[in-house]
C-alpha cells in the first residue's frame, strides 16, 4: 500500500467530528477551549502572578504601563506567537515550560527585563494549569454553554405558552390520562433551567500551593510573607474558591461535579430527544417539509427525525466522557503523575459534543409542530381514560371498592365514546347526584390543573432567570 500524503487540516480532513462535519456549530467554543486558548490562558495566569507579587513588594513596584504590558501577553497573543512556542515545546517537552520560556523572552528590552527571574517564582506547572483549566471552563460554560441552554429553554417556553389543546398522556407507552400539549414541553423547560440555574452557581476550585502543596519553596525565599493569604487571595481574584489542602495537584472534585451537572442537563435533552422521536413515529408531531431534503437513499417518502437523532448521539457520547472523566480524575499517584494531564485536555470536548446536542434540537424543534388532528383524535378514542376520574369521584361518595367497580368495567376494554361513556355510568348502582358529575367528565376537560401548572412553571422560570 502506498504511503497517504499527509493533508492539511480542513472540515474534510479533521480526525473528529468536532472541529471537521461540525466545526460550524462548535467555533464559538475555539476562543475558549483550544490549545490556543489554553496557551493564551497560562499566559494571563503568570502575568497576573507577577503583579500579585509585585503587589505585596516580592518584586519591585510595576507602573500602570508595565501591569498593562504584562496583561496583554494572554490578551493579543496572536496564533503566529503560540505556534513558535508549540516549537518550543518541540525541545522542552513541557508545555508549561515552553510557555514560561516565551513569557520571558517577551520581557525582553522592555522596562520589565529586570524582573525575568520572578516569572513563574515559586511555583510548579500544577500551580498555572489548575488554576487554567477551570477558568477556560467556567468561562466556556457560561460564554457558551449557558445561552445555548437558555436558548432551548426559551423555545419549549414559547411552546408552552403556544399549545394549551388537550392530549393523551401515557405512562408505560399506554394510554393514560390527559394533559395539555403545552405542559409536556414545560416539563422539559423547568428541568432543564433549574439544572441550568444550578450550573450557573457551581463553584469551582484553584490552588497555588506548589510542588507537594505546602508552599515550600515560596516561605523558604521569603519567610516573612504570609503565603497561605496570598495564595487565597490570588485564587479568588479569578472568581475561583481557594484549596488549600492538596498534594501538587488540585483534587478534581470540584470538576467532577461541574460536568456532572453538564451530565444532568444533557440527560435531559437525551430524553426530550427521545420522546419527540417517538411523538414524531406515532404522527403525534408533524416535521416541517423542505425541499431538496432527503430523507432516505432509497424510501422517497421518508422525513427523517434526524436533528434529535443526531442530538441524542452527540450528547451520549458528552456523557461518556464526563463518565470516563468522573472515573479517572480523582485517582493520582502519590504527589502527582501525568495521567490526569491528558485526560484534562478533553474537556472541550466534552463541551463540543454538548453543543452539538444542544444545537441540533433546537434545529429539529424549529422545524416540528403538533398535528392537532391525530392529537384530537387518539384522546377520544377511548373514554376508558376517565376511570381515574370516576373511581376517585366514587371513592369521595362512600362507593365501596370503586376502584376494583371501574377496572372491571375499564380495563382491557374499550369506551368508543360520549354515548358509550354515559350509558356506563347510567348502569352503576350509585346516586343521581354521583351519576350527574361523572357524566361531566370528559377527555377535553379532564386536564386538571395542566394550564395552571404551565403558566406557574413559565413564571418561576423567567423569575428565575432575572435574578
């Protein structure tokens, strides 16, 4: 076999679907994410180091100009810089290192030559990686993930607020009572925004605390600093809660249950993917036509529920990375070892699949509608719905047994409609009264509090997303 020449890489030529047959959907997460964004990130780290340490006199007082310098190292990096300090790594193979070594040279015939020596003082690459690693995912969950989530949400909002018509509910894929069209898009609405909500206030960790984790190399240069408040200090200053107690790693707990969270939410999409398929397979909801589309090789007729196939695939596969994650990252060798270090760079990943997820319901949400025909039909077609109503009424009225009454009547069988309702609630052995409210029930208005518990769902949630 002849040897393939090497391409470039392009949507075509990608190993992962992230960056090639979808990289249109996941771009937005490159600013955040990427080894460019990791290299650019490390950056902002040390050069607010220095600053830190220039704040409380370990080195020498910096001007506005020279803090402002410093700062735009991560800020302007440009993409030519951080390929020349891949090239670094190339020698050093250490991807902090390298970048330690760039920082410096950036120094170079600048005001801030002489403070060269204090770049990356003190610490070890866990102290920058930590520390960078959950910036880029607090700020690609929250500059990403977020709005997509609040985006989904507001759409099966819309749809609640839209669709107040009855329908059939069913538990067990049976037959059960009715609801309205509207709230079953709610119930995914609020669960998706409360786990939404939650993932906005998780908190997550750093730690600057060196080699083992005891500051020893900061109190042996300068003993009279209180380093434990410094370290405090300086993790808070990036919104993160400081850990004190580690070894040279930061414990990944605090990760581990930021993507959990991720895991929640994606599993609820999962299963909002799921039932549309299936409301979609039984007629219950329509997909918008369009032309040109194809929705099989061979069946010309077919449309496809495509959009929450393709998002039920790409969110089970976010879900097993954050498994996988969840499994490897807690476990580290003694001090440290480099195992988490390769794990930990898939954390865009577990976000790109997400999205795609996300964005492909939406898609396939775009194009759907209720087919209100089917929907009218398939709740009266068997009266039988009622015997809830009817049991519980009889219940209320002293009947002995009600229940054991309507399933002998009920289950098994079928309630063509109105007429054959009342004729069987005319052959019960109860009073006129009884007889008189059950022959009011009917599969239209027995909803119960569904438009109540819409309106009050689609008020916490906008309540909650003001605050």
């Amino acid at each position: 076999m002849r040897k393939p020449t090497p391409l470039p890489l392009t949507e075509l030529t990608a190993i992962s679907p992230i960056d090639g047959r979808y990289g249109n959907r996941t771009a937005e997460l490159r600013p955040f994410v990427s080894e460019f964004a990791l290299i650019k990130t490390r950056m902002e780290v040390e050069a607010k180091y220095l600053i830190a340490l220039s704040d409380i006199g370990v080195v020498r007082k910096l001007t506005g100009v020279e803090k402002k310098r410093l700062l735009s190292f991560g800020e302007d990096l440009s993409l030519e810089n951080a390929e020349k300090i891949k090239l670094i790594e190339e020698e050093t193979r250490h991807d902090v290192k390298a970048m330690e070594r760039a920082f410096r040279t950036m120094l170079s015939g600048t005001s801030l030559e002489d403070v060269t020596e204090m770049v990356h003082f003190g610490l070890t690459s866990e102290d920058v990686n930590n520390l960078s690693y959950r910036l880029m995912l607090k700020r690609a969950t929250e500059g990403v993930s977020i709005p997509t989530l609040d985006k989904l949400t507001y759409e099966l909002v819309t749809r609640g607020q839209q669709y107040r018509e009855p329908m059939l509910g069913r538990t067990h894929g049976q037959a059960a009572v009715p609801t309205i069209i509207g709230k079953e898009f709610i119930n995914f609405a609020s669960r998706i925004n409360k786990e939404t909500r939650k993932l906005e206030k998780q908190k997550l960790t750093g730690k600057l605390t060196g080699a083992v984790g005891n500051l020893n190399a900061l109190r042996a240069a300068y003993p009279d600093v209180n380093w434990i408040s410094f370290s405090e200090k300086f993790v808070r200053s990036f919104g993160l809660e400081p850990n004190l107690i580690t070894t040279q790693i930061n414990p990944y707990e605090d990760i581990i249950e930021y993507l959990q969270n991720h895991q929640r939410i994606n599993g609820i999409i999962l299963n909002f993917d799921q039932d549309m398929w299936r409301y979609i397979s039984d007629d219950w909801i329509i997909q918008e036509v369009k032309k040109g589309e194809v929705g099989s090789s061979t069946m010309p007729q077919k449309v496809n529920p495509i959009d929450f196939e393709n998002s039920e695939g790409n969110i089970q596969i976010a879900n097993s990375l954050i498994i996988g994650l969840s499994i490897k990252l807690p476990v580290a060798r003694l001090q440290r070892d480099l195992s988490d270090s390769t794990s930990i760079r898939n954390l865009g990943s577990v976000l790109a699949y997400g999205l795609i997820g996300y964005k492909s319901t939406l898609t396939g949400l775009a194009r759907v509608r209720p087919n209100l025909k089917e929907i009218n039909t398939r709740l009266n077609e068997d009266w039988s719905i009622l015997a809830e109503g009817a049991q519980t009424i009889l219940r209320r009225a002293g009947v002995k047994d009600p229940y054991s009454l309507m399933a002998d009547l009920t289950r098994g069988g079928h309630i063509s409609g109105q007429e054959e309702w009342i004729r069987l609630v005319d052959g019960l052995d109860i009073g006129e009264d009884e007889k008189k409210e059950l022959k009011k029930l009917t599969p239209q208005s027995y909803i119960g509090y569904a438009p109540e518990l819409t309106d009050r769902a689609i008020a916490e949630i906008k309540s909650s997303r003001k605050k």
